[in-house]
C-alpha cells in the first residue's frame, strides 16, 4: 500500500508528535525482496526453515508486500519454540540503544479471514537476543490477536490493552509510539490504527535492561494452527526526547494586609433653630419653702 508510504509523516504528525525526519528503518518491499533476506538473528544471520517460506507478493495494483506463514510443522527447539506453538518470523532492525526516548513503529498489517479466532503474536520489540548475560531479556512490548481482536501487550505477564475488532482481510496501519525506559513511573505506550488512538498503556517499564531492542515481525501461533499475515511500510523513527523537568513549587502568596476598622463618625450637629444673636428674658412665677420655682409665663426678646 504505498499511498500509505507517502502519509508516513501524516500518520506521525497526526499523534501529536512531530518526526519531520527520515525514517531509521523503512522495508516497503517494493524491490521484490524480503527485509534483512528474511534472517530472524542478526549475530548467526539464522533463517526459519518454515514450511511456507516468507515470500514477497504482489497485488492487481501493483503494490509489493510481505507475507508470512507458520505451519503446524513449524514448532520445536528448531524455530525457538516448544511444540505446538509456531513461529515464523524476520528481524527489522534495532533501536539505538540509549534509554529514556521514544520511537515510533509503523506498519500495515492484514490479517486473512482464515485467520479468525487464532492466537498469535503478529509484531514485536525484544531484547537480550542471544547474550547470556542478559537474563531478564525477552520480548517487551508486543501486538497480539485473540479471539478476533488486536491488543497491545508489555512482556509476559504485564499490561494488556484490548485495541478492537480485527478488519479481516483488509489493511490496517499501525502506529506504536513507545517510550523506551526501564523505569516504570516513565514508560508508555500508545496505539493507533488508520490515525486513530485506540489504546494505551502507562506506568509500566518498556525496557526489560538498558539496552537496545530488537524489532520482529513474526506469526508466532500458540495454538499450534496454521497462521497467516501480511506486512507493508514497516518503518522505525527514533526521538531524542531530554527528561522531563520537574515543575516548579508555587510561589507563596503573601497573607493578606489587615483592613483597618472604620474610624466612628461623630453624631450630627443639633438641628438649628434659625437664629443668632443674644436673647433676653423675663419670667414671672412664684417659689415654694423648698426652693422650688413655678414659672407661669416666659418671654425673650
């Protein structure tokens, strides 16, 4: 689908993170070959003897894709696996290696409709392949199908978030942009198929060590039942993303200042009488033994 290849940035723009930068890795099978010449181990150059060999196909459009087969037969210390469980599987390529920054995954994924119901593991990032000293490698964030829909998964027995029904027989792209961290508190992961989120996982270590990872796609049936995907537009772009900062404390408020009382306001003037000046008065009336006047008339002038 290679009107897919030309809205690569598109999709990428469309999660709200802007990679306007060539991508790391990019297999678009246009050339007719197999990513890698279909290796599964970088270090041996190893190749699965699967019975369906992966084979690059085309379309009436003239469109180039990948397509893999686990069979049956396809189980055993052979192909990595303890029977029934399958695989069929290519190694894409690897992060850089640095911790705490995020890259983004793409690719097309078709699922057959004979396909319907199975178990498998259908996209991978994996780390400590064949070292050792790494005892706590493994595979780390995955895409899986079960009973009819796509999950996105965090290593064996980690998160596990449902993404939706499987459109069988019809292309589907995929953006996983993960966090690489092996701190927990950091670690992320978000899906979106054809631009739209449609799930996540948060507070989970994406990183088993610090270390790079490896990057599959694979059918890795654990029904031991014949699987089938197609692959296009497989790509990797890597960020350097600097931690983030801590938030500043707020700064302190001052108390408020007091508010004074109100000052009193003093009782209004008496209501004058309309006149100023000097009065001069007369009263006649009488006083009792006690000293007691009794005024019977008063007159100012």
């Amino acid at each position: 689908m290679k009107a897919r290849c030309l809205r690569l940035l598109t999709c990428l723009l469309f999660t709200g993170t802007l990679y306007a930068q060539t991508p790391a890795l990019f297999f678009g099978m246009e050339d007719g070959r197999l990513p890698n010449n279909g290796i599964y181990d970088p270090n041996s150059r190893g190749i699965y003897p699967n019975l369906v060999r992966p084979v690059v196909l085309t379309e009436p459009s003239g469109n180039h894709y990948l397509e893999l087969t686990a069979s049956p037969s396809d189980c055993g210390p052979t192909f990595n696996t303890v029977c029934p469980k399958t695989r069929a599987e290519i190694w894409l390529g690897t992060t850089t290696g640095s911790s705490d920054h995020s890259a983004t995954f793409g690719f097309d994924l078709r699922i057959p409709g004979s396909n319907t119901g199975q178990n498998n593991l259908v996209w991978q990032l994996f780390q400590g392949l064949g070292d050792p000293n790494t005892p706590n490698g493994g595979r780390t964030v995955w895409v899986g199908t079960q009973s009819g829909r796509f999950f996105v998964a965090i290593g064996n027995n980690g998160a596990h978030t449902d993404l939706g029904p499987i459109p069988y027989g019809q292309w589907t792209h995929f953006d996983v942009i993960v966090y690489l961290t092996t701190d927990p508190s950091r670690g992320s992961v978000a899906v979106y198929m054809n631009s739209a989120r449609v799930g996540s996982i948060t507070g989970q270590a994406t990183e088993n060590i610090v270390a790079f990872s490896n990057l599959y796609v694979n059918i890795v049936d654990f029904g031991g039942v014949l699987g089938v995907a197609d692959y296009d537009n497989l790509s990797m772009i890597e960020a350097s993303t600097p931690p983030p900062t801590s938030t500043p404390p707020p700064t302190s408020t001052p108390p408020p200042t007091s508010t004074p009382p109100p000052t009193s306001t003093p009782p209004p003037p008496p209501p004058s009488m309309g006149f100023t000046g000097t009065l001069t008065c007369s009263a006649t009336g009488t006083v009792n033994a006690a000293g007691v006047a009794t005024f019977t008339s008063i007159t100012c002038k």
